[in-house]
C-alpha cells in the first residue's frame, strides 16, 4: 500500500461508503454500484493526486510520483480478467500475424504505452488500484502495473477470438474481435475493507440536498441522511478554451511526419542547428476559426507539459504557423528526448506515434498566458477538424 495518510484513507472510505449508498439509483442488487469514473474523482479528491482521467494514457491518477491505474468491477470469485488496453486503430499492426508474432506485437505495444505514461508524466512507477464490490461492501486492493515480460511468454491457446497466454507472471487474454486486452486480477488480502449500508429510498438524500419535497416521506433513513457530510458549490465552471495540433502533415497524400520540419525541424537543411530544435506546427484554420485563442505572434507564454514543467513557448514565423519554445531546444528535449526516448539526431515517425496511439496534443488555455499541453490518440484531430473546419 502507498504512504497515505490516515486522515486521507479517512476522507476516501467516507466518500465511497457514501457513494455506494446510493446504489438504488441505479441497481437493485446488493452489492454497492460504483461508477469507475466517480472512483477516479474521489481517489483523487481524497488523496489530493492529479487526476488523469481525461488524458489518453496508460494512468488514471498521479500520487506524488507515482501513476494509478484505477479499476473498478465487481469482486466475483477475486479471479477476474478485465481489460487493461485496447488496441482498435493499431490492428493494422498484427491483423495479418500469426498467433505468436500477434501476441508478441500487443505486448509490446503495451509494454511501450505504459513507459511513454511513465516518461511523458516523470512517474517513477505504475501501479493498479482495484475497487472492488460485493455484498455490502467495498474492497480495495494494490498491486504493480507491470510489464508484460516478453521473454517468458507462454502457454498461447487461440480460441474462435480470444488468444489466452502468461508471461510468468499474470494472465492475460486478448480478444481479437475488440482488440482488446485483459488481465487476470488476483484479488486476496485487501489493504482496505469498506461496509456500506445501501440506502433503500436515496431519493430521500436527494431530497435532503435539494430540499425537494415529495409527497410521501421515509423516515427510516434520516439518521443516515444526517449523518451525510455534503458540499454545495454555487459556481458552475465552464469547459476551458481548447485546440488540438497535428504532430503530423499530410501533403502528398500520405500522413507522415516531414523529416525536415516541424518534429524534425532540427534536419533541416542549410545552418546547423541543435538536435532539439523542433516546432509544432499550427494550421491555418485553426486561427481562422478560433483568432483569439493564441497570444499575438512573438509574445511569451508559459506552457505547462504533463510532468508539470513550464516551458516558455510564443508562436512564431510567417502566419504564425508554429509553435516554439524560447530557447527553441526546450521543446525537443521534452518531446524528442523526456517523452519518445529518442537519440538525438534521430527521425520520429509517424509509425512510431501509431504504436503509442497518439498523433496530436490537445492544448488548453487556463489563462491570457498560461496554457497545458497533452497528447491525444490516433484520430482525435481529424475529429476535431471535422467539427469546427467549415472551408472543407
């Protein structure tokens, strides 16, 4: 178990206890209903982390330096396979492999998805949390997110659409239908037991927090409802202002990343240049169709990259068409060097950003001068451009 607090283990058990009390709204059965999307907020609420769960990587949280896979399922048999990683838009990858080379490929997919999480947010370690449910209660258990150890890979059965195997290790099974990969959760000795008292009437909680008023009432859960600790919060914040950039081009007719521009601004010909020396390029239409988003050409603004750095960034040449750092090499060295592991002097291509599932960065402005840069998987910016691009 990680070093928290007991205050904060406090904060995270009232808040689920509370949560799964409310299961009526949308189960009948006995075990608490969780959302695995509210389990995140809370986890994060409670412990103070940073919540990950709108960004595309291999963690949902980050605790101090460490990345949180959350899972949440119902316990079962505490033997349960559930998916990890899902592979849709890289099935080109393997479609035609045979059954090892298949398995050999996914797992290295998923090997290099969870060290570029690792790099991209400074994490020195992975790890599962599971929230578990089952009959009045909720468990939680922690284990490493490991690797898939490709060496030690075994025991491969193919099904009709599942390839099982291990790696000496866990259990995983891939279902070639989905592209989807699951592991087995070995779910013994939870570092924490939650009993929760399902409510038989939660309308009444709400209720108690919107000062509705029905025309029956169930004194039978007052007590409980009293008991429940609330906050109101009068202030609806809106979604940020957001633009998502190409880490690609695709003139010619062929998606690419060019080898002497943008990424690899630092090839290009004529003065020698740093081998950091990138830019991430801004099409046209995203200042025609969003001008105020970015500062005016050649002013500074701090740019915040998922590890929490700030790096000094303005728009720069004719059109204002790309994005760089000040120094220029700040840049590569977080993209090429901290994120994609690459030597200097080394090509990124677009191969390798289909193998992580990304091929774009979302940046959002937090304030005039202030913005957050991430990535965001295979296929986000055609979806972008599709919805706000009306030229085309």
């Amino acid at each position: 178990m990680l070093n928290y607090s007991q205050n904060n283990i406090h904060a995270y058990k009232k808040m689920l206890r509370h949560t799964g009390a409310l299961a009526r709204l949308f189960s009948e059965s006995d075990s608490p209903y969780l959302v695995s999307r509210s389990v995140e907020n809370i986890y994060c609420e409670a412990f103070n982390a940073e919540n990950l769960g709108r960004s595309d990587c291999s963690a949902d949280a980050k605790y101090t330096d460490i990345g949180i896979g959350i899972k949440t399922f119902l316990h079962g048999n505490g033997r349960t396979l559930q998916k990890v990683a899902e592979f849709n838009k890289l099935s080109n990858l393997y479609r035609d492999k045979t059954t090892n080379e298949l398995i050999l490929t996914v797992a290295k997919l998923r090997n290099e998805r969870i060290k570029f999480t690792k790099r991209s947010y400074k994490m020195s370690d992975i790890i599962y949390h599971c929230v578990t449910r089952q009959r009045n209660k909720i468990l939680i258990y922690e284990e490493p997110m490991d690797l898939i150890n490709i060496d030690k890979i075994g025991s491969i059965k193919k099904n009709t659409n599942t390839i099982t195997f291990t790696d000496s290790i866990h259990e995983y099974s891939f279902n070639i239908t989905k592209s989807t990969l699951y592991k087995r959760f070995i779910c013994e000795n939870p570092i924490l037991e939650i009993d929760v008292t399902i409510l038989e009437h939660p309308y009444l909680v709400l209720e108690n927090l919107y000062d509705y008023r029905f025309e029956s009432e169930k004194s039978s859960n007052r007590d409980y409802i009293h008991e429940l600790e609330t906050k109101s919060n009068d202030m609806e914040f809106p979604d940020k202002e957001y633009v998502i950039l190409p880490l690609f081009s695709d003139r010619g007719g062929e998606r690419s990343i060019p080898e002497r521009s943008g990424i690899n601004q630092w090839n290009a010909q004529g003065r020698t240049r740093d081998p950091n020396e990138i830019y991430i390029p801004i099409p046209k239409w995203i200042h025609k169709v969003f001008p105020n988003f970015f500062p005016a050409r050649d002013t500074p603004f701090d740019l915040q990259v998922p590890s929490g750095e700030l790096l000094n960034t303005k728009v720069c040449q004719d059109g204002s068409k790309a994005l760089m750092t000040n120094p220029n090499k700040s840049l590569g060295k977080w993209l090429l060097r901290d994120v994609m592991n690459l030597k200097e002097r080394e090509l990124l291509t677009y191969s390798q950003l289909e193998s992580l599932d990304i091929d774009s960065v979302i940046l959002t402005k937090i304030e005039n001068n202030q913005y957050m840069i991430d990535f965001c998987s295979l296929g986000t910016y055609d979806t972008f451009k599709m919805q706000h691009d009306k030229s085309n």
